[in-house]
C-alpha cells in the first residue's frame, strides 16, 4: 500500500534532534510559555516576514483569537458579517460562530477552490466587516483582488493560512499579506508539530499584544486578568520540535511542488480535473483531483495499492451543528464536495510511487 501519509516516516529524520529537544526541555524544568516558545515566535515571524508571531495551543484559536482581538480593539463587534468560504474546513467557520459573529458563505472559484472575488462583492452588506480568505489546500487566494474589495469598503483582511505555510504572493509569504493571519501546525501540515500546535502572524503591535493576552487568561501580568481571556497557549515542547523542523520547510515545499509538477505532467485522463499550479503561491499541502466517478476512482485506487482521501466529505452549511443551513444551497461547494479526492504528495514519496500512481489513475 502507497500511505497517504505516515507521520512517522515524515518525522524520522528529525528524531535525533527531538530527543535532544526533548532533554533540553525536561532539564530546564520550564514547561509553559518559555525558550522554545519564544525562540519559535522570532523565527517564525522571521520566516514569514511579520513584526511577531504569537504562538497558540492550535489554528481554530488562532483564528478566534484574532477576531477576539479585533472586537477588544473596536475593529468588530458582536453581529458582525464575516466573509468565509463555502467550503473551507469547519473549523474557520466554527472560530467566527464562537466570537459571536455571523459567518457569510461565499462560493469558490471552481478552478482554484479559493474565494470567487466577484461573488465576494455579491455578498457584501452594512454589516460586513471583514474577510477571512482560506489558502485551501496550500494555495494564495486571489490576493490581488481580495485587497482591491478590503481597502474599497474597509474591511479587515485575514488569512486562514492553515494550509500555507512557506507559499509566497508577490515576493511575501502567507501570514505577512493581510492584516493578521492563523496557522495550524497539526501534524499533517507541511510544518507539523508533534501534536496540536497553532500560531498568529502580524505586523500590528496593539493586535499581537491584546493576543498575547488573550492566550494566557486575558492576563498582562500574572494573575490579573485585563479581559475574559483563554487557555491557548503553544506548548513549550512542540514549540521545540517546530523550531527543529522549520529549517526544513522550503526543502519540504519544494519537493511536494516537485511531485506535483510529475503528477501535472503526466496525469492525462479524460475524466480528471487535475489542480492549478500556481508555482511558488502553492505549497500542496494537498493534491485534489476532481471526478464525477469520485468514489469509483477512489475504491479503484485502493485495490490497486494506493491510499487516498477526501478533503472535505461534507461541506459546513451540511454539517448537523449548522442544521440553520441546511436548505440553503451552494452548488459549486456542493460540487467539490461530491467529486474532490487528494492524492498523496508527502515529502517522502519515491518516484516509482508517483509514476506507479500515475500509470493506475490513466488506466482507469
């Protein structure tokens, strides 16, 4: 069987240095906020090109804590309109409904899977506030036009860049392109801790502090608490391994493009819609195909030795904890839904795998 992934085999090369992390960690006896964690902030905001990076316990509370933030500084109040994909993950989603606002679907553009500009001006009304772009799948939503929308009508702009680490738009990485930005560094991700593990990115000092804050209990000093704050805070151990890894990152990115651009090349089927690649704005955290014979292809794959999966099987406004959506419609989401499938673009993929993979999938 060709895995999907295996985070163990990922890992391996890194495991010599955890272990030395790991001594590091337990002989300085501080587990919580120290070192590692700081260490991590400075490189990471040194990697994506922002004036900090805040650490957070996962990517679903980055997001919150950002709009958590912003409703502190007066930027968003209860009520307020957030732009969202239609079909992003739940959990960008679920961080809007948390901070009591109202999460605004908007359809993707069916080529790119990311937000459809047009369809965002669509949507707007006296009461949208901001816009939250998801890089789905490792991909830059249109920046450009997203911008052009936010600065007409004064919208914040915030990045889901859960999927993006490393990806680049014009010269600036994700995290360092709008006004704020979320990351996830679950263990899938092309930067993955060992655990949950997630962070915030920006270049606006006041947002990164009332975060910090925010994090850790709404507290600015110990056991005062300036606002009704949250337990989230990035682990000092998985702050650790993270910093072993994220030298990596553009080695790991560049060799998920490598696969790609095999994949690209040589996948000719008639029933395949194979993925943009748009070079350096695309760092694969996922390679989606798409077919109407999804399930067929999918159980097909499998007798044949190779492992895929479906991202996502079941789109926000279906989900039973969002049943006030569930007559509503959003056709080109629904699309994706029923016909996306990833093929496996982790790092370590061999090249007799990938043209194995490519021979079964133009044989079908």
């Amino acid at each position: 069987m060709i895995e999907f992934l295996n985070l163990k085999s990922l890992n391996a090369p890194y495991e010599k240095q955890f272990h030395q992390k790991f001594e590091q960690f337990l002989s300085a006896g501080y587990y919580i906020l120290g070192q590692e964690v700081q260490q991590f902030e400075t490189n990471y905001a040194d990697y994506c090109g922002t004036t900090h990076a805040i650490g957070t316990g996962n990517g679903l509370d980055a997001i919150r804590l950002i709009l958590e933030a912003y409703k502190i500084l007066g930027k968003l109040q209860s009520g307020d309109e957030i732009i969202v994909p239609a079909n992003t993950y739940i959990a960008t989603i679920l961080a809007i409904s948390q901070a009591g606002l109202k999460p605004v679907l908007v359809e993707p553009d069916i080529k790119t899977y990311n937000l459809d500009a047009e369809r965002v001006l669509e949507k707007l009304s006296s009461k949208t506030k901001a816009i939250l772009a998801v890089h789905l799948y490792g991909l830059i939503s249109d920046w450009d036009a997203l911008s052009d929308i936010a600065q007409k009508h004064d919208l914040l702009l915030i990045e889901d860049a859960a999927q993006a680490h490393g990806a680049v738009w014009r010269n600036k990485k994700a995290g360092n392109l709008g006004d704020a930005a979320a990351f996830s560094f679950y263990p899938t991700k092309n930067l993955g801790a060992l655990g949950d593990a997630g962070a915030v990115t920006t270049n606006d000092s006041e947002l990164a502090d009332i975060i910090k804050e925010l994090r850790n209990y709404g507290q600015q000093q110990k056991y005062i608490s300036r606002y009704k704050g949250f337990n989230s805070r990035l682990d000092e151990i998985q702050a650790a391994f993270l910093n072993v890894k994220l030298p990596s990152l553009d080695n790991i990115n560049n060799k998920r493009r490598n696969i790609a651009a095999k994949y690209l090349e040589h996948i000719n089927h008639p029933e395949i819609i194979l993925p943009i690649f748009n070079t350096q704005a695309h760092v694969f955290h996922q390679f989606t195909i798409r077919t109407k014979q999804r399930d067929k292809l999918k159980t097909y794959l499998s007798d044949n030795g190779i492992q895929t999966l479906v991202h996502y099987p079941v789109p926000p406004h279906k989900q039973p904890a969002y049943s006030e959506w569930q007559h509503e419609s959003f056709p080109v989401t629904e699309q994706i839904h029923r016909e996306i499938l990833s093929l496996p673009v982790r790092e370590n993929l061999k090249d007799d795998e990938i043209f194995y993979i490519i021979d079964k999938i133009n044989r079908y």
